[in-house]
C-alpha cells in the first residue's frame, strides 16, 4: 500500500494558489506548505511585506504562516521531489492560437507542470487540478503521468477552487463546500481520503462533496456559467426597465422574494469581469460544440454576449444623455477593479468602457483604491487617460463621473463637494446601483443609473 507523507506542494502562486496554500498552512501547523512558481517576482513578492495579491485578511494568514510552516520558493524540481501531495493551480487562459482560439482553454501550462512532475518524481504522487480545467483533463493527465514505466504511480484529483476574489479569506474559512472528484478505483478512493483528511481540519465532513473526477470538472464550469447566467439574466432585465419605467431594484427584490430563486447576485450592473467567469463559459461552450450540441452551446454563448452589450449599453447611454458628444469631456471613472476589494483587473468591465471613451475622445481620469498599477498596464497603450489615487482630485474639472467598481469607499464621499469642483451640467452614471440617486439629484448631479429612471434636471 502507497504511503504518503502529507507535506504539501502547489504549483503556481498566483489568486488561487497563493491564498489557498497559506490558509492551508495556517489552519495546520502540522503540514509544511511549500508554493512554487516559475515567476520569480511573484515568489518574490510572496516573501515581502508587499504581497503580490490584495485580500482582505490575507496579510495576517500569510504573516503568522510564512516560515513556520509556509515557504513560497522557485525551486519547482527539489519541491516536487520532496513532496508526494502536489495541488496544481497554474493559469489556464482562453487560447489565443489555432484550433479553440479564443474558446477552449489554453492547456499549455498544466501539460508542461505535468510533464515537470513526471521527469522529477522517484515516488508515487497524488497530483490535484486546482485550477479550472475542460472535463476529462484528468484523463489527458493520467495518459501523460503514466507514460513513464518507471513504477512510479500517480493519482489524478480534482479539487475545483470555488473561493471568490475579495472574499477569498472567509470563502476558504467557511467554504460552501469543497468538492474533491477521484477514480473509484482502491487507489483513486485512498488518495481522495488523503484530501478528505486535509480539509477536514477545518470543514465539517458533510460540506466535503465526492464524485467522480468528470462530475467534479464540470461542476466547476457549471458553477460559474450559473453565476455568470445571473448576472446577465438581470442585466438583460435592466435594458427593458430603461424603457418601460420599470426599477431593476423593486423588480430584483419582487423576484428575489421567491425563495426558489433567492436575492443573491441579483444587482444589475456594467456587466461581470474577473479571469474566470468568461473564460471559462467559452470553455464550455468549445466543449459542447466539440460534442456536436450547438444549442446547449449556443445557449450558454448569449451569456457573454449580453454581457458585451451590456458594458456597450453603458457607454451609448453616456454619449447619449452628455449630448451626442464625449470629445473633449473629462470622464472620472471611481474604480477599476473588476470587483470590490481586489487589485485584480483581469477582463474588469472597466478596460473596455474606459478604452470606448477614449476612442470618442474623452479625457478619462481613473482612480481605484488598489488597482491603479494593472490599470496603467491595461490601459498602456490608450492615449488620453491619467490616474489618480485621490477620488476628489480625480474628479476635479470632469464633466461626468462613472462608477465602475462597488468600493464602500465611494459610497461615503462627500458629493457636495465633488459636484462643486466639477464642470457643469455635472452627470453622474452609476454602473453599479450603489450611490444615494435622490440625493446626489439633489445636490445638482444629472443622475443615471442602471435598469432605473434617470434623475436629470432638463
Ligand atoms: N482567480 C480566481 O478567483 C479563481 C477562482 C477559482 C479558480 N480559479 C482557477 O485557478 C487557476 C489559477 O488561477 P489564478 O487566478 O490563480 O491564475 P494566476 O495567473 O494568478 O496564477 C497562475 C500562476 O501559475 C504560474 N505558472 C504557470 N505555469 C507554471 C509552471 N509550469 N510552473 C510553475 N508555475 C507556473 C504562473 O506564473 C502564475 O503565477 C485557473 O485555472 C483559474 O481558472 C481562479
């Protein structure tokens, strides 16, 4: 019988490896946790007071772990040797190339870290998929694992990550579950149970969910087409309520009341971003057409489309209400992230509407708590945008302000203030529904929010 020792490695310290390894070691002290990266800056960052991720909690997880039993590294061969459980959470993008390009995920990464696992394994391995992969990789991996007849055996886990940018410290404190998928084969059972054992150090044993490995790959992509799907499902709402008078708010709350439906993830908004929701829709919908189902396919592709048109939506009603015309208007847009409490930008609704404004020539001024560093490399190659990290002084001359992001942050300035600075008409649009609407009207704003009637003074 295979005995593992349950030091722990991850390959790839990026959102989801870094985070989740150092709560690891901190909710164990008796594990060692080792995180590896061929990107030494990150590795870097990881060791430094400067992490190299924004999570709320964060600092404090990684400052008690690190150097007990927590060691970021970029000695990805001696780490793989040393250790016989190894999650893998390496990037798993759209392509951008050949068949798939622009739809299926880019397996480059994973292939390569299996094949470096394989070249520097003397001893049997439990080897994890952390990141988000089409269904039946786990069966490419165990073609490529076992092609070495040097005794040496691997078993193959799924173990979808479901935390959430931003929240990603409680998400993995109180994880709504966890979801590990195996072989039910004796080995595939025994190394599912190693897993088992390692969340079960914090996560109640009726939260940890088991399958099969296919159920537990496709679980994820489901999982974040449904999330995405919400999102879209109430925007697409949001464009009728501008027409007919209707409120996305009451509407979303009348619905929301349903309790087979819920109120979660009903705010109508400029559209989801983040890496994951619409990379991995694409990947699902690549999967469906490659088994000849065009309409589930097609299905699932109208969940990015409306979100595109959303985000242009936003844009065409800004032209709209400022007269036709944006050349020569400075624009503040309050955010950048794609979310609330990230730094994260990675497909933020924010590029594209800023990147949209200036091509009708406005001056756009951004600012955003924590993401102006990926802003200025999203937008490198955009002329007529600055950055300012003080939202008074961003706002300051600009004909219009746009929220981007749901920072707690801008709910509390003093709008008084900020519409005395600026150019009049003074505009507001409100990309997230999370501004005081009568009030900011009040004040002299030409208010504009999402699935609302407009508050305008003319
Ligand atoms: N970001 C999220 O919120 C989230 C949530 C759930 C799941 N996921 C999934 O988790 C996976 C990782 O996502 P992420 O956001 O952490 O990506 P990321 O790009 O932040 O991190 C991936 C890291 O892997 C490293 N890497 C790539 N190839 C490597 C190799 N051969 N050896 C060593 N390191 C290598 C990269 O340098 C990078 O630092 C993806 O599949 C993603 O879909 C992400």
């Amino acid at each position: 019988m295979t005995m593992y020792n349950t030091n722990i490695l991850c390959i790839g310290a990026g959102y989801v490896g870094g985070p989740t390894m150092a709560f690891i070691a901190y909710k164990c002290p008796h594990y060692r946790v080792t995180v590896v990266d061929v990107n030494r800056e990150r590795i870097a960052a990881w060791n430094s007071d400067s992490l190299p991720v924004y999570e709320p909690g964060l600092d404090k997880v990684v400052r008690t772990a690190r150097g007990r039993n927590l060691f970021f590294s970029t000695e990805i061969e001696k780490a793989i040797q040393e250790n016989d459980v190894i999650f893998v959470s390496v990037n798993t993008p759209t392509k951008t190339f050949g068949v798939g390009e622009g739809m299926a995920a880019d397996l480059q990464y994973w292939e390569r870290t299996a094949r470096q696992i394989l070249n520097h394994s003397s001893n049997s391995k439990i080897v994890i998929e952390k990141s988000t992969l089409p269904v039946k990789t786990a069966l490419a991996m165990e073609r490529i694992l076992k092609s070495n007849n040097n005794g040496v055996s691997f078993d193959i886990l799924s173990n979808p990550e479901f935390l959430a940018e931003g929240t990603a410290i409680a998400d993995l404190e109180n994880p709504d579950r966890v979801l590990i998928g195996s072989r039910d084969t004796e080995s595939g059972i025994r190394a599912r149970d190693v897993l088992v054992e390692i969340y079960l150090n914090w996560v109640p044993r009726e939260r940890i969910l088991t399958t099969n490995t296919w159920s537990s790959e496709l679980s994820k992509l489901v999982a974040n087409a449904f999330l995405a799907q919400r999102i879209s499902s109430i925007n697409a709402v949001s464009a009728l309520c501008e027409k007919t008078d209707a409120d996305i708010g009451e509407v979303a709350r009348a619905v929301g009341f349903d309790s087979r439906i819920g109120n979660r993830f009903l705010n109508a908004s400029i559209g989801f971003g983040g890496s994951c929701f619409k990379k991995d829709i694409l990947n699902l919908v690549y999967l469906c057409r490659t088994y000849g189902l065009e309409e589930v396919a097609d299905y699932w592709e109208r969940v990015v489309r409306i979100n595109e048109y959303q985000k242009e939506r936003f844009v065409l009603n800004m032209l709209n209400a400022m007269f036709n015309t944006l050349a020569g208007k400075r624009i503040c847009l309050l955010g950048f992230a794609f979310k609330a409490d990230t730094g994260d930008t990675r497909e933020a609704p924010a590029i594209y509407i800023a990147k949209r404004l200036a091509e009708e020539k406005a001056e756009v001024v951004i600012t955003d708590p924590k993401a102006l560093p990926n802003a200025m490399l999203d937008l490198n190659k955009v002329t007529g945008v600055t950055y300012e990290i003080d939202p008074y002084k961003a706002a300051e001359g600009c004909d219009a302000l746009a929220i981007m992001t749901e920072w707690g942050l801008y709910k509390g300035l003093d709008y008084r203030t900020i519409y005395d600075s600026m150019t009049k008409p003074a505009f507001v649009f409100d990309g997230r529904n999370i501004l005081d609407h009568q009030h900011l009207h009040e004040v002299g704003f030409n208010v504009f929010p999402i699935g609302k009637p407009a508050l305008a003074h003319f």
